[in-house]
C-alpha cells in the first residue's frame, strides 16, 4: 500500500520548514521525492528518506483530524524558487504544498500569482469517512451523514498534481509565463497578501473561501489588480477556518451554524444572511450556472469574435468540453443579436458576455455557461467552468484565448480609453436606467446598452434638434440649439418631447444631471443649475471658474465630469459639487461630442465616430 500523510502547513517560506505526517502498512525507511510541479518535471527536487510507521486514525471524528506525530521534518532550501511542489513516493502524490515568497521579496519574480486552493479538496475528501458533501459521507451516503467542518490535517486534502493548478503550471511555463504561489490559507492570513501583485489566477474549482479571503481579492481587484478566473463554481461558498487554520468549517445553512455574526455565515455567498453573490466580483456565478451534463460534453459558442480576446481564433465555437459545472451572468439576447447582462446577483453591468452555452437540457442542475471580461479598475476575466484546465492543450480555442488573456491582463491594464464601438454619428450622449442614449446629427435618438464590445443602436424615436442631453430618476432631458429644455420618458418607441422651460444664459453648450439637480455650461463657461423638475423655474449661477471650451457634461456620484473643444477631460474640484468652485484635468477626451456615465464607467462619443469607455472606479485625481 502507498504511503499516506499530510503536511502541517499549506505553505512555507524557502529556508522554512515544514513537518510531514506519515503513516504505511508496511513501516520502514522509505526513500521520498519532494519535487517541484514544472517543466521539466524534477528540475528542481531533493531526496529525503523518512522512517514510516504505521499511524491509526483516531477512534472518535477523525475527519476532524487524524492528529499524527510528525514522521520527518524538511527543510527546504533557501535557494528553491516559488511553486507548488509534492512529496512522491515511486511518482504518484502523497502530497502537495506551497513555496511562497519571503514577504520582501513577493512581486520580485513576477507580478502573477496563482492562488492552489486547498479548501476545495479538503471539502470533498472524506478521509475518515466524512466530507462537506453527504454523497461519500458515513453511515449512510446523504444529507444527513455529512460533516460540517473536516480537517486539513487528513490524506488527501491537498490538491493533485496533475489536475487544476498542476495543469495550468506546466502550460504556463511551456508558454514562458513566470508566477508566484499562495496557498488558501495565505490569502486567508496574511494581510495584503496580494499589495505587490498586478494579477491574481485562479484555476480548476476553486469553490471554498473565506470571508478574508473575498475581502482581500476585492480590495486587489478595486486597487487595480486583474484577475484571471480560469474556474468554475468559483467562490461559491463560504467556509470559517479554525483551529489555527486546520479546520474547515462549513454548516451549509444559517440556522444550523453557531455564528451568529452573518457576515461570518457558512452558507452559498449568494444566499442570506451573507447575500454577497460572487457575480460582484466574478461577474459570474452558480446561480445562473449549471451542473452535470451529459459527456462528450457542450461547446461555448463565441458571441463577439471581434473582440481581443479571441484574437487568431478560428471558428466560432470552442470544442464540446464542458460536462461538469458552470458559472454564468443572467444575460438576455437583444432583438439586435447581442447578449447583455441584467445586473442581476450583483453582475456589473460593464461585464461583456463573451461566449455563452445554453445548459438548460443537463440534467444535474440546469443553467448557462458564460465566459465574460469586466472591469473596476482592475479587468477580470472568468472562462465560467471547471473543465477549462482539461482541454487547455488541446482545445486550440481555449489555448489561443487562455494565452490573449494572459498576453493581456498579466500586468496592470494601462488607465486609458478603450474603444467599444461606433457612435452612430452622433452629438450628444446621456445614460439613464442602465442604458446610454445618443442623439444624431440627423436629428434622431437611440440607444444601447454598456456592452464593451462593436453592437448595434436601437432607434427609439426623433432627437428633437439635440445640443445636450442628460438622465435623472424617469426623464431624459434635452437642451434644443433655441435653448429650450425638453423632457421625455425613455421608451423604447418614439414619443413626444415636452417643453419644461429655457435653459439659462447665453446658448447651452452641456448639460448634465445629479443629486436631483440639472446642470448646464453656456457658451461663456458658465455653470448653471435648477431643480429637475417638469416644469423648471429660475436658474442659479454658480461660483464658478468659467471655461469656454467645454462642450459636454455628465456626472459621477456628485461629481461633474466634463469635456472640453480642445480635448481636455475635466472634473469639479471637491468631493462634491456645491463645494466645488473650479474645473480640474483629469485626462484627455479624445475629442468627445457627448459623456455619459454608467455605474463607475465613463462612455465618451467622439468626433471621429466611435465609442469609448473609461474606467473611473479608482480615480485619484485631483
């Protein structure tokens, strides 16, 4: 029988040490591998030999802990490079662990880091007869027989080698993409973990995680940091560790646990009390996911083949993989012939739906598989399955998109405007409900939707000879060239403008809307405001630094965000706008006829005809 064991750490240091519990049928000196998971295999491993003995599991819980003396301490060389590594014993695993990083010098090597999930198999191993999950669990194979909290310190609650992570490793380094490591419990623990990295990879079936673990990947990817998601049913549930992180805990359903803090609750992140869907982070989840399909398995089919990432991928659809478990966003098809996202569970309404599977014929769970790219202000990726890491090398669709990701999002995406389609030919740009509207220069209005990628405008109606537009709470609102502001409800059919009053001063040149206030910018400079209302009264002029050359406004929060005819990119000053007293360059516009905002996301209409989006989640300026 082969030797069985875990280690007492997930991961260590180079020149730390880490004990090796292990126990055989047959005691005696036995000769180990412990070896670096890479290409080529063995190049960096050491030889030990540890005296095996036979060690029992305990009689009473032993999914809690098999609690074994340590058979061998190892050391490991100070010289040894980051990485997942294992202990052989004649080439099959007895165990995996993580070299990490000293603390000064995370980020030295390469700013990526993959993160070797070990809460995942821990879950579902059932040494000792027990897991998360009542299928493998004794007496009695259901529900009621599970666990609710198991042991890292059992066999088998480390990751294969040759599965997941292991997968992804050796493809990178085929591929030249040098990566850090960290373990589960290093996210977990260690406090701004991920500071000095520019893109944090998960990968295979990353399900299990803590609360520290999701606050510390928010804040990274609100920093700026990427995220590859190369996972599915990732961050699905929420799990405690205990017991000097060796104890997974994990109770399923609120009532049954304990805590009673809830935003410690060991329950799916989408359900109450936590109500956290990962789609906030992920752009994705389980919800709208599915589970157990039928083998050879089902294709994604590829809905922006513009987009980059699927630069030199040929066809339009990826080979019949997936079988086992999805994410998805809820998304509906346009009568235009895109997908686009509902914002349901959380999912940011930037996210682009890449390619999607309908997956409501499987039989386990029915859902959807969507692979999709959002940002706030950093850019994540999500392939949405857990089979990704199986056709890696030899699907030439997921090798070629797998590789444009990592060619793309490795370091941080450069703060910038990128461009997501063409602007209809239009003059003037406003959002309401989640939506963008442009007025044309042939005196029509359209609209679409936030999608990050080339889509069709749906004509909705006349633009009633449009200068400025803006949207607030039901109406949009709109400036004419005889400085007459108009309203309208934002239906998809034409509808009559309603005249609400004259826009002030001297002709309006750029109108926006906040905190139930209209602000307009005249061809002197001035800034102006009134309530927004149907029938408007008089106008304020504000104490304001004038500035001639804009020529379109929105706003962000109680910010004013403002373009101006000579390609500047402005802002109102203070932290809101009736204490701002002066305009402040952000960037520049590429020579925009219109703004608009939607959640944390600036869309620019440019005089040469195209649609660009800028990121403003992590401004810092002024």
């Amino acid at each position: 029988m082969a030797i069985s064991g875990y280690p007492s750490i997930t991961s260590v240091e180079p020149g730390g040490t880490i004990d090796f519990h292990l126990s055989d049928d047959s005691p005696g000196p036995r000769i180990l591998l412990v070896e670096r998971i890479g290409i080529p295999a063995n190049a960096v491993s050491q030889s030990i030999t540890a005296n095996v003995r036979t060690q029992p599991r305990p009689a009473i819980n032993p999914w809690e802990g098999f609690g074994w003396s340590a058979t061998t301490s190892f050391k490991v060389p100070p010289t040894w490079p980051t990485g997942l590594y294992r202990l052989a014993d004649g080439g099959v695993d007895v165990f995996t662990f993580v070299v990490r990083p000293e603390q000064e010098q995370r980020g030295a090597r390469s700013k990526v880091v993959l993160h070797v999930s070990f809460l995942r198999p821990a879950a579902y191993n059932n040494a000792g007869d027990k897991s998360l999950y009542g299928f493998n669990s004794l007496p009695g194979r259901n529900e009621e027989s599970r666990a609710f909290q198991v042991s890292l310190d059992r066999p088998g609650s480390s990751p294969r080698s040759d599965e997941g992570e292991g997968t992804l490793i050796r493809w990178l380094e085929t591929e030249g993409v040098d990566i850090e490591y960290c373990s589960s419990v290093d996210l977990h623990t260690i406090p701004n973990l991920l500071a000095k990295y520019e893109c944090l990879i998960l990968a295979g079936h990353d399900e299990y995680w803590t609360k520290q673990m999701r606050d510390e990947a928010e804040r990274f990817v609100g920093n700026g940091g990427n995220m590859i998601v190369l996972s599915g049913n990732t961050c699905y549930r929420a799990v405690r560790l205990e017991r000097d992180n060796r104890l997974v805990v994990f109770h399923k359903y609120a009532g049954s646990d304990p805590n009673l803090n809830n935003d410690e609750a060991t329950v799916a992140w989408a359900e109450p009390p936590l109500n956290r869907p990962q789609n906030s982070l992920l752009g994705v989840g389980f919800t709208e996911g599915a589970y157990g399909g039928p083998l050879p398995g089902t294709p994604y089919t590829i809905r922006f083949p513009r987009h980059w990432v699927f630069a030199g991928v040929q066809g339009g659809t990826t080979s019949p993989f997936m079988h086992y478990e999805t994410d998805a966003a809820c998304y509906v098809d346009d009568p235009e012939g895109y997908p686009r996202v509902t914002g349901a569970e959380n999912t940011p309404l930037n996210f682009t739906v890449l390619a999607a599977a309908d997956l409501r014929f499987w039989g386990g769970k029915p859902g959807r598989a969507t692979m999709g790219i959002y940002s706030r202000n950093g850019t994540v990726f999500n392939a949405g399955t857990t089979d990704w890491m199986e056709v890696l090398g030899s699907d030439p669709a997921v090798k070629q998109i797998t590789r444009n990701v990592f060619n793309r999002l490795k370091q941080r995406v450069p703060w910038d405007w990128e461009d997501i389609g063409h602007a209809n030919q239009g003059c003037a740009l406003a959002s309401l409900q989640g939506k963008l509207f442009i007025s044309t220069t042939d005196n029509k209005l359209w609209r679409r939707y936030p999608v990050g990628a080339e889509i069709t405008w749906r004509q909705i109606g006349h633009a009633n000879d449009v200068v400025a537009m803006a949207g607030i709470e039901d109406l949009l609102f709109c400036v004419t060239r005889d400085n007459s502001l108009w309203y309208r409800a934002p239906v998809e059919v034409d509808t009559e403008w309603t005249f609400a009053g004259k826009a002030p001063g001297t002709a309006t040149k750029a109108l926006a809307a906040a905190g139930g206030m209209l602000y307009t910018v005249d061809t002197l400079g001035t800034l102006w405001r009134t309530p927004a209302k149907r029938t408007v009264g008089s106008w304020s002029d504000m104490p304001f630094a004038t500035d001639p050359t804009i020529n379109a406004m929105t706003s962000y929060s109680d910010i004013l965000i403002a373009s101006t005819a000579d390609n500047r990119l402005l802002r109102s000053n203070r932290d809101f706008i009736s204490e701002s007293n002066a305009w402040t360059q952000i960037h520049h516009c590429d020579f925009s006829v219109g703004l608009a905002v939607v959640d944390w996301m600036l869309y620019v209409a440019t005089k040469a005809n195209r649609l660009w989006k800028l990121d403003l989640y992590g401004l810092r300026r002024p």
